[in-house]
C-alpha cells in the first residue's frame, strides 16, 4: 500500500488492517473510543485542568500526508498541562485534526454513538521523566492529549488564522512558518472532561496516551470546515486524492474505566430530586 492508504484511512483497506503490520491494533488500550456518558465514573480525585500555552511558541505548520500539523518549541514547561489525571506536567509537542466529508463524521471519538465533524488533538509529552520525545511516546505514561470535538455553527474568529494558512500546505510534504499562535483559543470555555487510558490513533499506535476528553464541543463555520477538506493526502506529483475522512473509528473498550471530572446528571435524578 502506498500513499494515505498505508494510514489505513481509503474505504477499501480500512483501519481493520493496521494489525497485520502493527500487533498492537488489537492491544487492550487501542483509541478513540465511544465514550458512552452514563457509563462514566464521576472521580473527585480528579483535578482541574491547568493548562499554559505561550502565544510565541508556534513554529510551524504542514501536511505529513494524513493530517495538517502545528509544531511548538520543545524549551521548556510554559506551554504545558498539569493537574487533571495528570502527575506530571506535559508539555505541548503539537495539535492536528481529524475530520470527515460532512457534518455527520469526522471525530475520532465518539459520544454515545455520536460523531462529530471534526476533532483537535493537541499532542504534550512527560519531558520530566523523559528525556526525548521519542522515548516518551513508548512510554505507558508518556503523552498526554487533549481532544476537542468541532462542531459546523458559528464562524470561529482565530481558526481563520490557521484556516487562512492551510493553501501554503495544501499537498503532503508541504510545510510553511506559523508562528505566534495561541492554542488556547481553540479550547472550549468549559473545562469538563472524560480521561481513560488509551494510545495513539494513527500507527505506531503505541499504548502510551493518558486521554484528557474534553466534554464541551467549541464551533466553526462551514466554511472554515469546506477549508480542511481542501488539503490532500497527496503530493503535487500525484493523482489529487482530497484529505477527508482521516479518522481511525472507536475501538472496544477491553474494561478501561472512563473516568469524569464531573457528575452526569441522569433523568431518574432528576425525577427523585
């Protein structure tokens, strides 16, 4: 297989085959997963979100062939994540997308069943007890990713900035400079989230992400979704073969626990209160 299909990511080949060159496809902590609500377990213990992102630390962004990329500066902890699950802090590494063709597909992970058009990953990795990256993302306790899910609505003001610059990295291999942008205003304003013990979602697919899910969708216009689905899989050489559809779908769930930084109120509750 050559091109996107090696992601796994056309029709015919499909994720299912990732095994057959990576075992561990079929491991027992795979991602995304379908995040069914009512059977997550509302944790006290777990901490809110502290998250710092300096707005200088950009530096670039590309097309690696399945997905579109912003690279951060690999200095020091002020563009981290501490508290949540999380022991250590993370510091950011990165943030790429995953979307579909339509409104109805596109997220990797599921809620109830539920997808969404788009979903941002933004990539940190354990550099206070690794040493490398590398070494971190073979690590149990590695990395640690934050999901945000995008929903079509309202335009979203700073995605224009990054939407603006996806024709400089419309083919695979494409990069261009992008700095000085801020990653926190992709977040959603709430900062409830879902965390389980999960892995990478393209190979290698190493066993090495704590997921941090966050429960709050934030929104984009069509058109800056129509501006994603301009990318593609391929080179300026090739055959054009449109970037849509890169997500991997849920995989089972093997006994994980998915743990909630909040209490989800359920109907029955709300009939006894």
């Amino acid at each position: 297989m050559t091109g996107h299909n090696c992601w796994g990511y056309s029709q015919k080949d499909g994720p299912s085959l990732w095994y057959k060159s990576y075992p561990i496809a079929q491991g027992s902590r795979q991602s995304p997963i379908d995040i069914i609500s009512t059977q997550a377990i509302y944790d006290p213990s777990l901490k809110p979100l502290n998250i710092s992102y300096e707005s200088d630390s950009s530096l670039g962004i590309s097309n690696n062939g399945h997905s579109v990329m912003v690279d951060f500066k690999d200095v020091d902890d002020k563009t981290a994540i501490s508290g949540g699950p999380l022991q250590n802090p993370y510091r950011l590494k990165q943030f790429h997308f995953h979307w579909g063709t339509s409104q109805k597909l596109g997220s990797e992970h599921t809620i109830n069943g539920k997808s969404f058009p788009c979903e941002l990953h933004l990539v940190h990795w354990n550099a206070k007890k690794y040493p490398t990256f590398g070494e971190a993302v073979v690590a149990a306790d590695g990395l640690a990713v934050i999901g945000v899910f995008l929903e079509v609505g309202e335009e979203h003001t700073t995605m224009n900035r990054l939407t603006d610059a996806f024709y400089m990295v419309k083919y695979k291999g494409t990069k261009a400079e992008f700095r000085s942008f801020n990653p926190s205003t992709l977040l959603p304003s709430g900062k409830k989230y879902w965390t389980y013990a999960g892995s990478l979602t393209t190979p290698p697919l190493h066993e090495s992400v704590t997921w941090i899910v966050m429960k709050e969708a934030i929104q984009i216009s069509e058109k800056q979704m129509e501006k994603f689905r301009s990318l593609l899989f391929t080179t300026e050489e090739d055959e054009k073969i449109p970037m849509v559809n890169n997500f991997r779908p849920p995989q089972p769930l093997k006994g994980r626990v998915v743990r909630a930084s909040f209490k989800t109120i359920l109907f029955e509750d709300i009939c006894q209160g």
